[in-house]
C-alpha cells in the first residue's frame, strides 16, 4: 500500500448507511436459508426481505394463552348457532 494513503482516521462500517437496516452475522442452518432463498427466487424478491417478514410476521402474532383463544372461538360458534336457532 502505498505510503501516501492516510486511514488513520478511518471508521468501520458501511460508506453508505442503511437506515433502519443493522448488519450482523449469524448462523441460520442451511436447510432453513435453501427454503428462504427457493421462496424468495419464486416470489421475486430477496430472501433477506423474506426472513424479515417472517420474523415480523412472528413477533406480531397473538400472544394470548391458547385457553384464552379457544375460549374466544368457542363463544363465537355459540354466537352463531344461537342467531341459527
């Protein structure tokens, strides 16, 4: 390298930012990431965009009991069949 290049001041990371993006490495077992990227290629969009979502997708996902869901079901159903009747 030449001796004229100064990076002493230099800082790690990306040129360009990525707002709302972090970059890190992880492990993800290549089963798992053949079916994201097989998914992804068949939509038309990146598997990365596709984790992501399936991650959302996740964490959004009802967090109540499953007692307390079925519960909700069953009264609906009754709900019905009463307005039957």
């Amino acid at each position: 390298m030449l001796e004229e290049y100064d990076f002493s001041k230099g800082k790690r990371g990306p040129v360009i930012p990525n707002k709302g993006k972090t970059r890190i490495t992880i492990f993800i077992d290549s089963d798992i990431l053949g079916w994201f990227r097989d998914e992804a290629e068949r939509e038309g969009r990146g598997y990365q965009t596709a984790i992501n979502q399936a991650l959302r997708d996740y964490i959004k996902q009802d967090k109540r009991p499953i007692q307390d869901i079925v519960k909700e079901a069953v009264r609906k159903e009754l709900r019905v069949l009463k307005k039957a009747s």
